[in-house]
C-alpha cells in the first residue's frame, strides 16, 4: 500500500484547491504559467481587435496573425526575464519591475511588427492595444494568484508543518481522537494503524488504516513525528507489545488512558497524556478482594502518617475511596498537607455519596510523642498506617541521626502512642532495602520493622502490628522515573549510577491496593511482602524513557543521538540489586500477590537494650558507634564505603574566621 498524501483539506474548496497545486511538481507548475500567458496573448489579442472595430470578431485568418504573432514574441521574453521562476504567490514589486521590462520589450517587438511594418488585414493600432492588454492581464494574473492563494498557500504550508500524528487504534476512541485532532487543528492526521485485518487497507474518514507491521517504512515514507494510542480497553499485556514494538522508531508516544477514565464520555485532546514508564512496567492487574479492602477501613476511623508523601498520598486516595467514617491526615510538611487535603476534599465533595467522610489535616512529626498520644487519644482510630518516612538513600546517609530518629524512632513513638490509644491495627510501610542492607536508611526501616515485631511479642495491648515490604513505587519521591523525565526534558544527560543496577518496580496505585489488603489479613508482627515481578535494569529504563520520547539513543554506535546515558558511579549505600526477603520460603496467603515471611525476630528485651545504646551514640553523633550497634541489630547490615555523614566527617577545609 502506498503512503498518503500529507492531510489535504476536503476537495471543491478553496483550500483543497490550494493544496492540489501546491503538491503539483513545479515543472507542471511552469507549464500551467505558460499556458495561462498563452491564453492570455489571444484575449488581448481579441479584447483588442474589439476596441478598434467596436465588434467581437472570430479570431480567424488575418486576425489570427496577430495572435501568431504574440505567443512566440511574449513566452521567450518572459522565460527570459525570470517570470516563470518566481514564485506567484509571494509576486511582490521585484516581480512587477521584471513584468514591466518584459512587456517593454515586447510591446517594442510587437509594435515594430503589426503598427510599422503592419500585417496585411490586421489594424495598425492592435500593435499598440495589445501590449497594453497583455501587461494589464499578465500582471492582474500574478495579482490575482498573490491574493488568492497567498493566504490559502500559507495555511496549508502551517498545516504541513505541524506534527504528523498516526492514531493506534482504529476503534471507537480512535475515531473521537480523530475527531478531536480536526477541531483542534494543532496535529496533521495521517492514518491509523491496527491490529484487525478486517480494517487494514480500508479508510477511516478519508485516512487509511495500515497494519502494525508496516510501520518500519511508512514512518519515515509520511513524515510521521507522533503516535497516539487510541487503546483504552487494551490488557496491559498487549500495551507492553505494542510499546516495546514503537520504541525503536522516532516517534513521540502519547496515550489515553484507560476505558475507567473515558467513561464519562467524548473523547478529547485533553483526556492524552505522555506515556509514562509504568505503562511500560506495569503488570496486569489483579481484580482487589473487597472483603480484605474494607475490613479494615470502611466506617472505621482511618489515620495515616506521612500523609502529604507519595505513598501515603495514594494510601489517603483508596482509603478515602472505600468510604470511612474519618480520615486522619498526619503530615509535618504544612505545604504537603495541604495538598492532599484539598485534593481529597474536592473528591469528597463531588461524590454526592461521600458526604459522612471527614477528612482532617493535623500537622505533626511523629517524633513527638505528645502530639502523636493527643491526636490518636482524641480521635481513637481503628486502623493507622505508618507511611512517614525518610528514604532516600544518600540524604539519609549523609544524615544518619536524623534519618534514624524519623524512621526508627518515629515508629517507636507512633506504635507505643497507639497502644495506649487502643488502635487496633498499626501497618508499617517498609521496604526492600531493609533486606541485607549496605545503607542507613534501609538499616533503619528493618529497625522499624524489629520494633514492631517485637511489640507485637509482647502481647500487652489489643492493637496488631504488622508491616508491608516491597520495592521502587513508579514515580514517587526519590525514585528515578521522575528524574530520568526531568532530564530527558532538559536535554539530558541522563544519569544512571551503575550499568548492572537492577530494581523492583510497582506503581503506586497498586501498592496501596495492595498495602491494604495485606494490613487486612495480619495475627500480629506479620512481614508481607508483595510480589514485585521481575528486577529491571535501570539502563534499560533510562533508555526506553529516552526512545518513547521520540529520541534517540546517544553512544559510540550512534554518536548522531538525541541523548545520552551517563553512568556516575554508585552512590552513598547504594546497592547494585535489591532484595524482598531475608530468609526462605515465603508462606502464601489469600492473595495471589501478597507472601508472608518467615524472619527472625529480637527478644523485645535484646531490642530495647540495643535502642537505649543507639540513642546514646546518636546524642554523640558517634556514626561509627551507631554502625556497630546496627549490624548487631539488623541482621546482614553490611555498610559500604567510609561514613559520610556531614556533621561526623565536618567541613574539609578550616572555616575561614569572620572578618571584623
């Protein structure tokens, strides 16, 4: 099948016309001028004869001499002086002068022929009207294109200039894509593809549908920049198929969402987003248990820490979306908080049936024991997750005692504050790197989850602790797809710490589905781990972010790239791969995608011993010290590289003294 046509406006109008000669090759383009000055030559000619004899003769023998005499005089000169070369639509002054010195010479030629010499039967004076005649026509003529097609020439010019967008998918969305791109008038439709065999070949709105397969060479064959996936009710399998299919290819890839989010109803430009890598990433959903959904959130009085963060944002989405009595938003970042507090208000209020939610902000760290012990003794929750958290890497090994007071002693203060509230459930975010730890902060999240466990040992209070453990949520904070987009966007470099980096990546919707679920099925010091699929290499992330973007890749095999990867060696406590799970044989549960582990545990004695000398040496500031008693307490802590922490190490160079 060949190639289109780039997009035309509808034949039988002005601008179809337009388009028509703007695609004829310019010999042809030539041809008509002349055969236009032809017709033109033997109007005059007749207009003239007309005002001599004051009748309109038929140009026959002898007039038709004069005519004989017009062509071979009038299309040399005006081949000569240029006139066929210029371009009508832009004829300005330089144009005319060059008109008027063709028609001087020729009015002199064809004077010196029909008034002096004269043509038997032919009037003395046609020598002289006609030159006139012809100048007038010929340069009306140019007038006339410069006027008409000026403007349509330029519109359609804008037109072929705007990006060349095929739609992937040729179904109901497809086509109110389609429809939405030619109201907009700001992208240049130039076909479907699809998967049907039934549609390839056929034409959609005057567009062909092309198969998937052909796309290598139609491409680059229409000037394809964009490709917009009209696929709302594909399975996230398939949407995997056809991304890693396009990522090769120079093509800006955009999508729209899923048929939940259509739903309400048209389809328009604003419903396309970028496409983000966990469309790439993500998995194929696993319909939620609503009985684990709701058991322990719905009516209840819900509270969540580290409300304003990534996670603990989308855990305040869901849970809000399953209709408890109250929602407890716990944050100590004013600003974060009140983000997630109007974001969830408006939600509430536009949901007719979401009226008895109640959503309250409260500013508090959960380092403060006393605000923590009012909040959960005045408001008496049902069900607390503990999302607050300091995580990323190198911040909190360049600032241990902090990042230990926030995580460890944060979920110290939160879970004893809830035990003497009467919480009944306290769930622990935690995560993959407090498997075998080389950092501080992934030390201090296993820490956490010691501390837990070993409340949940003494079984002194009616509140069950559990935890979640699981890896890298796509797109929060710290994590690399935020930044990777960040430096696609400015041009990159994009960094990425070490070629063989793998990950565990979920996105955050589901690991908050998931969370829930998990909290749900919980006897008391629990571990859940979810299940994170396969590793990804970051490399590899960076370079499919880099490709869906509609770059190219920058190395030594195509150093004519858009971007490259710059590899910057790993940082503080960073590990080359993660881990889930500290022993064997995770135990399932009642959910496809949530284990149990089987881990060793620290007698709550042995555990509050090694925290009153951790609290010590983080008075001190003694790094070293505090590394000591964390390998002791989190079993597998292997600290790699010197410690790093600002206020241990100090300044490098002496600090120059105040100038009096």
């Amino acid at each position: 099948m060949s190639p289109p046509r780039p997009e035309a406006p509808p034949p039988g109008t002005d601008e179809g016309l337009a388009s028509a000669l703007l695609h004829i090759p310019r010999p042809v383009k030539r041809a008509l001028a002349v055969s236009v000055d032809i017709a033109l030559c033997v109007l005059a000619v007749w207009v003239a004869l007309y005002l001599r004899l004051e009748v309109w003769l038929r140009l026959e023998m002898p007039y038709l001499w004069a005519v004989i005499g017009s062509v071979p005089i009038a299309i040399p000169l005006f081949t000569r002086f240029g006139l066929y070369r210029a371009i009508f639509r832009y004829a300005g002054w330089n144009a005319m002068l060059s008109l008027g010195q063709a028609m001087a010479l020729y009015g002199l030629f064809y004077a010196t022929v029909f008034t002096a010499i004269s043509v038997p039967g032919v009037p003395r004076s046609v020598g002289v009207i006609q030159p006139l005649l012809l100048f007038v026509f010929v340069g009306l003529s140019r007038l006339l294109v410069r006027v008409w097609l000026g403007g349509l020439y330029r519109k359609v010019l804008a037109r072929e200039e705007l990006p060349g967008v095929l739609i992937y998918g040729a179904g109901s969305a497809g086509r109110q894509l389609a429809a939405a791109l030619a109201r907009s008038g700001e992208h240049r439709l130039l076909g479907f593809i699809d998967d049907d065999p039934a549609l390839q070949g056929n034409s959609l709105d005057g567009r062909n549908v092309y198969p998937p397969a052909s796309l290598h060479e139609l491409v680059p064959s229409i000037g394809a920049t964009d490709v917009l996936l009209a696929l709302p009710s594909a399975s996230q399998r398939r949407r995997r198929e056809i991304l890693e299919s396009l990522r090769h290819l120079p093509l800006h890839v955009r999508t729209l969402p899923g048929m939940a989010d259509l739903a309400a109803g048209r389809v328009n430009l604003s419903d396309l987003r970028e496409l983000d890598i966990e469309d790439l990433l993500g998995r194929e959903p696993v319909t939620p248990d609503g009985t684990l959904l709701n058991k322990l959130v719905r009516d209840q009085v819900v509270a969540v820490t580290g409300a304003g963060g990534s996670i603990g944002s989308e855990l305040c989405r869901q849970i809000a979306a399953l209709r408890p009595h109250t929602l407890l938003l716990i944050e100590q970042s004013e600003y974060a908080l009140y983000a997630i507090h109007q974001e969830l208000t408006r939600h509430v209020d536009a949901d007719a049936d979401a009226d008895a939610v109640e959503i309250v902000p409260l500013l508090a760290s959960v380092q403060d024991e006393d605000r923590m012990r009012q909040i959960l003794q005045a408001w008496q929750p049902h069900t607390l997750y503990h999302a607050a958290a300091y995580k990323h890497v190198p911040l909190v090994e360049h600032n241990a005692v902090q990042g230990l007071r926030n995580n460890v002693w944060g979920t110290w203060v939160t879970a004893r504050a809830a035990l003497d509230a009467g919480v009944r459930h306290m769930v622990l975010i935690s995560t993959d790197k407090a498997v075998r730890p080389t950092n501080i902060m992934g030390a201090s999240k296993r820490l956490a989850e010691l501390v837990l466990q070993a409340l949940a040992e003494r079984r002194d209070g009616a509140t069950t602790f559990s935890m979640v453990r699981f890896g890298n949520v796509l797109g929060s904070t710290g994590s690399v797809v935020p930044l990777f987009r960040e430096q696609i966007a400015a041009g990159g470099p994009v960094t990425v710490t070490h070629p063989d980096i793998t990950r565990f990546f979920m996105t955050i919707p589901e690991a908050a589905q998931l969370v829930i679920q998990a909290g749900a099925m919980a006897e008391g010091g629990d571990v859940f781990v979810l299940d994170m699929g396969e590793p990804v290499r970051i490399v590899d992330l960076a370079q499919r972010m880099i490709e869906l973007s509609g770059l190219q890749l920058k190395n030594e095999q195509q150093p004519w790239g858009d971007i490259e990867i710059r590899i910057t060696g790993l940082r503080p406590g960073e590990k080359l791969y993660e881990e889930l799970l500290i022993g064997d044989n995770p135990l399932p549960t009642r959910h496809p995608r949530i284990l149990r582990a089987q881990e060793v545990r620290l007698a709550p004695d042995t555990l509050l011993g090694l925290l009153e000398q951790l609290e010590a040496a983080m008075r001190a500031n003694d790094v070293n010290a505090i590394r000591a008693l964390l390998q002791q307490a989190v079993q597998g802590y292997q600290p790699s590289g010197e410690v790093v922490d600002w206020l241990h190490s100090g300044p490098q160079d002496p600090i120059p003294a105040a100038q009096a």
